[in-house]
C-alpha cells in the first residue's frame, strides 16, 4: 500500500473530503460561530462547527472506507481493521476560525500501520503518512502530498527554501494554552529571536508547515501539538524537502517537532537546545 500510485489513489479521496468539510465549516462561518465549550484550560475552545465538520468528514470516511479507523481532535477513535487510519483536525486554528481571521484550515492524512498516540509518545503518528490535504476554505488555498509523490498547492509544485543561514530565517511557532506553558515558551524565544530574522505566529500549525513547504517561511517549530495537528502538514513539508523530527531527532511529537531544510534543521534544533528546550 506504500508505493507512490497506491498513495495516489488515496490522495484523490482525501482532497475531496478536505474540500467537502472545507467548504461546509466556511458556509457556518459566514451564518455566525460562538463557543460551545472548553477543553484544557478556558481559551483552549471548541466550537459547534468544529465538531460537526469533524462528523461530516467522519461519515465521508467511513461511506468509502468502512474498515479504516479514524482519530479526530474532537471525537472518540473509530477502530479500523484494514491497517489504514485517518486522522482529522476538522478545524486547525480554531481561535483564528472564532474572530474570522483567514489562518484557519481542515487537515486530513490518512497514516499506514496506525494512528495517533502510540509508540512514539503523545503527539506521534505510529506508522507512514501516506497521503495528507490542508485545505483554507477562505484562501481557496489547497495543499497536498503522496508520499513518494511530492507536494503541491494546485498545480504548483512545493519546495521549501534551501541554503538559507539561520540568522537570516524567518521562522514560525506556536504557544500553548496553559500559562505555565506558554510561560515556558516564551523564555525558550527569548533566545531564539536574537538569532533570526524574525518570528511569525499564525495560529494553525498545519497551515504553518505547509507555508514552510512552499517557502513562505524558513522554518517552523513548537511544543504540545498533537498528531492530527502536524500529521498531513508533517506530510506535505516533507515532501517539499524539509527535514520533520522531534526529540533528539527522533518521530515528531507533543514534547517537539522542528521542520525546516537540512542544514538549517540542524542550526535550529542546536539553537533551541541553548535557549532551554529540553527536548
């Protein structure tokens, strides 16, 4: 199931239900979104919207595979037995989507061999992204990769930026929700920021690691991410040549994933371990 053409079948089902729920959570938009409730801390939000595009996109999977498993943010895991996952961030960026700021995106990948939260710690994907979409509904923007097969954003083919020194990187992140976190963050780009070009914080770590694929920025890294959040950007970054690792250069996961092109990959992680990143 591994091979480019194989990937490439799946791709094609992927992008349609990205597009699909894409284009269902933009038209609740536009009719008026609010809280429905909060998980780890008050600003750690869930709307109604993400929750029903997370069904929709569930019933899209299991209408054409009904044996596949899925793992969403919002929703209990579907236990598959073909081998095949689906894992879902029915809406990445969520405050963004709330205040109706234009970095919010649907990310679907479907991973080979299993899903999320499994041998390589919280975070991780234990097995081979085959396939992944990071659809922006309000952009009209679509990113995709096969593995084997590339990355692109409609007919244009993804490649991140190579040769670049880190003093000149612009480079994105995110924070977290807790205040200790977030606390903790913010001393770690303390001593980042003297070192680069600058910082961008968007708010969706998909759409971020697809900017990175198409060069918009020159690197990206940050602490508590969950799989469904990196899994199909993971993809598509990698596939446009970044390097996507966690800790001490192992599988990405929620203690750490850093991308960027090789060389500058490892100025980064270097730079982060001096300005107190443990991992």
């Amino acid at each position: 199931m591994t091979s480019a053409a194989a990937s490439s079948d799946l791709l094609d089902l992927v992008r349609d239900i990205a597009v699909r729920a894409g284009e269902y959570a933009l038209e609740a938009r536009r009719n008026g979104v609010s809280v429905a409730a909060t998980k780890s801390t008050p600003t750690d939000i869930v709307t109604a919207v993400d929750r029903d595009t997370e069904e929709l996109i569930r019933s899209l999977i299991l209408d054409a595979r009904p044996d596949d498993g899925i793992v969403g943010e919002e929703g209990a895991a579907h236990i598959g037995t073909s081998g095949l996952d689906w894992i879902v961030d029915p809406i990445d960026g969520t405050v963004n989507f709330l205040y109706g700021l234009p970095a919010w995106a649907v990310s679907v990948a479907v991973a080979e061999g299993g899903g999320a939260d499994a041998a390589g710690g919280p975070g991780a994907i234990d097995g081979t992204t085959l396939a992944g979409v990071v659809s922006n509904p309000v952009t009209g923007e679509l990113f995709e990769a096969n593995l084997g097969g590339g990355a692109r954003a409609g007919a244009r083919t993804l490649g991140v930026n190579r040769g670049v020194p880190l003093h000149q990187a612009l480079v994105a992140t995110g924070f977290g929700y807790a205040a200790d976190v977030r606390r903790q963050q913010a001393e770690v780009l303390l001593g980042v920021l003297p070192s680069i070009r600058d910082i961008r914080r968007n708010g969706s770590a998909a759409l971020d690691l697809c900017a990175l694929a198409a060069g918009r920025i020159d690197a990206f890294y940050e602490h508590g991410l969950n799989a469904w959040d990196h899994a199909a950007g993971g993809l598509i970054a990698r596939e446009a040549g970044a390097r996507v690792a966690g800790p001490h250069g192992g599988p990405e996961n929620s203690e750490l994933l850093v991308a960027a092109a090789p060389g500058l990959h490892e100025e980064l992680v270097a730079l982060l371990r001096s300005a107190g990143m443990q991992a």
